[in-house]
C-alpha cells in the first residue's frame, strides 16, 4: 500500500509523471503539526503530525536561523507519508513502527520520521512541508512546522536504535548518512534509509567469537544463515535494495529491480526501474556492515575482534566473499554456499544460459559502462577497501581482486560448489581451492 512506504525518494522518473499531472491536483491545503526534534550521537531526530491525502511527501529544510520562509534555508530530503513505518521489520514479523529512543514506545500511524546525519557541529532550525503533485505548501508557522528553537548539534559516531530486547537477543536500527561527513563516508545515497539488524546469541559472561549472516536472495534480517553455529555472537544484517516496495520480493524482476546486489552497495545516481548510466558505484552496503560490526566490537565487552567471520550462502555467499576480500584485516575466515567469483565475466551468462547479469544494471549499470568506484583512502583510511578505483565489474570479480592484490593477506575462504552446479561456473574455482 502506499502510504507504507518510508524513506524514499521520489525520483526523477516518479516525479516527471507525477508533474504531468499536476494540472489537475492542487497542492496540500492544510500544513504540518507538531513538528519536535532532538539530537543523538550526531543524529536530529525529527517528528510531526502528517496531513491526510493522496500522494503526500514531507520535504525537510535546515537553516542556521529559525525558518520563516524555506527559501533561505538548505533542503535535505524528503519522505513519503508514514515515514514511521518499518516495513523491513514487518515483512520479518517484527515491531511494525520504528522507535527512535531506547526502549522507548514505538512510533505510531500518523507520524512523520526523518533522522538527518550532522554533516558540521553548531546550532540549527528545521521546517518541514507537505506537498504533492500539485506543488508544495511552504507556508510556514513558527512552532508547528517550522521549529522556533535550534538543535545544537555536532558531528558524531550514530548509535544504532534499539528496537526490542529480549535475553539473549537485540533488535536494531542503524540510519545511514547520505553525505559524506568529517568521520564517516556516506552510506546511501538518500536521506533517512534504514538498515535493520540483530543480535544474536549473546553471551554475558565469556568471550564469544563473532559471525557475520549475510543471507541469500530475498530473505530478511531474521533468516538464519548456513554455519552460524549457535555459540558464537551472531550478527543477522539486513541488505534491503535501495527500493524495497517496488515489487514485492516474491514477484520481483531481477532484470529491472536490483533486488540483488551481492551486499555491495549502488550507484550514487540510483533511480528505481532505470539503467544506471553515470556516476561512481558505492560500496554504501559494505561500508554500512563494517560500520555496524565496528560498533559492536566497541560497544558489546564479550566479544573476540581477532575471530571475527562472515558467513553466506547463494547471493549472501557473494557478499560474504566480497566483503572479507574488501576489509581482509577484519575477518579470520570465510565461509561461503555457492559463490560467484566473477561478476561480469561473459562466462556467467553463457553458463546459466540467461543474461543473469542484467539484474545488476540498475545499481550498477552495464558491464560494457563498467562505471568508476570511487578511492576513499586518502579522506577516510578506516573505510577503505581492497579495490579502491576499480571499475565496478573488476571490483566485483574476486578473481581480479586477488590478482591485483598477491601481497594482500586475505582471510582464508571456504566455499561450498560442485561441477553440477547450475548457477556457479566450473572454471574459475580452481584459483580459489
């Protein structure tokens, strides 16, 4: 249903049909209420009343100065109605609201999210407007939808938002920075997204090993992934795709939805159904991952940093293997179901007898584009990878990685594939066993 959906955009593709009715809709008549907002280990949280109708978005503006007019403030994002609603955690059977204070009430229908990264320290305002199809409403009212007193806020390490507990487990939610900021290199590519994980297994009395799940095709956070043994701290994240309420997983098409994008990441000019033309790639999933595992190893006491593993199976064992290959100084080993070692080769295709790469030129574009990833060594040393500058098929294709790394120390990698297999090629597992 529509009015589930939750942060996103409204891209370019959405927003030149949309105008092409606007002719025939009228803007919001009525305006935002109750709009409040506090600031958490650099994060501004803000909330309002939303407005009923058909096709409302929030945008949210930031000022250095109470806003009275929004052209003299920054715009950020925008959001679409009951941006409090987590369908990830849902579609798991989970708490369907987020809550955005420790083991606080969860949000409810209604309610308006949006959670902006601190990008410089100092004291800001926000409005936030309503609008549609039809244009924008910005009329603006101190104290109901624009604020009337500033946030202090400074640039910080975000702290995950506990969603649940029970003994031995914990549920999650990490919002990700869109901008790059002075400690963290962006980690999506819009306002407000949301990952959700869990841990698992926690033990509170002895040092526990940690294992990375990163499960396979359409699952979700709470599905268990092959090898996570049961006595080892498990972390379960989920790798939502930049879109997840265009089709729904059981029905997608990989050839025009990125549903899969092998716990990598996407374009920075990502826009839902279209081709990716231009741009760098991110690794905006990987480095979400690393963050989250850092904040765990930091924040939980019983934890072992010296064995640390990440585990896979099918498109989570592509991701397995890619990530450890990307942060090799992070994990001790490798286990992965049915890995793909080379994205992009033309092999792939000809083996599987479809043109299965299509799939990823949404998020990644084409393999004969073979766009730029970016080189993050120099402003963010902690967050870089092996294959920093690669082209987006070549980082992608593990063979090439190791190739062009013979120095690299990589962690040790176990992989589940036999000659039989219809989805992985025969050819390249040599260099790997």
């Amino acid at each position: 249903m529509l009015h589930r959906r939750t942060h996103l955009f409204i891209y370019t593709l959405v927003s030149c049909i949309t105008l092409s009715f606007a002719s025939s809709w009228a803007q919001p008549s009525s305006q935002v209420t109750g709009l409040s907002a506090f600031h958490r280990s650099g994060q501004t949280f803000l909330t309002w009343n939303e407005i009923s109708g058909s096709e409302v978005v929030y945008k949210v503006y930031r000022h250095s100065a109470a806003i009275s007019n929004i052209a003299s403030a920054t715009y950020l994002g925008q959001v679409d109605q009951n941006s409090s609603f987590n369908k990830r955690a849902q579609d798991a059977g989970m708490s369907s609201y987020y809550s955005i204070q420790d083991l606080g009430a969860p949000l409810s229908d209604g309610t308006g999210l949006f959670v902006n990264t601190a990008i410089s320290s100092g004291n800001f305002y926000y409005a936030v407007v309503a609008a549609n199809g039809g244009g924008a409403n910005t009329s603006i009212t101190l104290g109901n939808n624009s604020l009337n007193s500033a946030i202090n806020e400074t640039v910080g390490l975000p702290e995950p938002v506990l969603q649940s507990n029970s003994s031995n487990s914990r549920h999650f939610v990490h919002w990700t920075n869109f901008q790059n900021t002075p400690l963290l290199p962006a980690m999506s590519n819009r306002p407000g997204a949301t990952y959700n994980f869990i841990l698992n297994n926690l033990n509170t009395s002895s040092s526990q090993h940690v294992i990375v799940g990163l499960y396979g095709g359409s699952n979700y956070f709470t599905s268990k992934v092959d090898k996570i043994d049961g006595s080892g701290l498990e972390l379960q994240m989920d790798d939502p795709p930049p879109d997840p309420f265009a089709p729904d997983a059981a029905s997608q098409d990989d050839a025009v939805h990125p549903l899969n994008v092998c716990w990598y990441g996407y374009g920075e000019n990502f826009s839902v159904g279209q081709v990716l033309t231009s741009g760098k790639v991110h690794n905006y999933l990987q480095l979400h991952i690393m963050y989250v595992l850092n904040w765990v190893l930091r924040t939980w006491p019983h934890t072992d940093e010296n064995r640390v593993y990440v585990t896979g199976s099918s498109f989570g064992g592509i991701g397995a293997v890619a990530l450890g290959m990307a942060f090799p100084h992070a994990f001790a080993a490798i286990w992965a179901n049915v890995p793909r070692m080379d994205l992009g080769e033309h092999e792939w295709d000809l083996e599987y007898g479809s043109d299965i790469t299509d799939r990823y030129q949404t998020a990644w574009g084409t393999t004969e584009q073979n766009l730029p990833t970016p080189n993050i060594k120099a402003t963010y040393p902690d967050y870089a990878a092996t294959g920093e500058g690669y082209n987006v098929y070549e980082r992608m294709d593990q063979n090439y990685v190791a190739q062009q790394n013979p120095q690299t120390d990589f962690p040790v990698i176990i992989t589940g594939v036999g000659k039989q297999d219809s989805h992985v090629g025969w050819h390249e597992k040599p260099q790997y066993i």
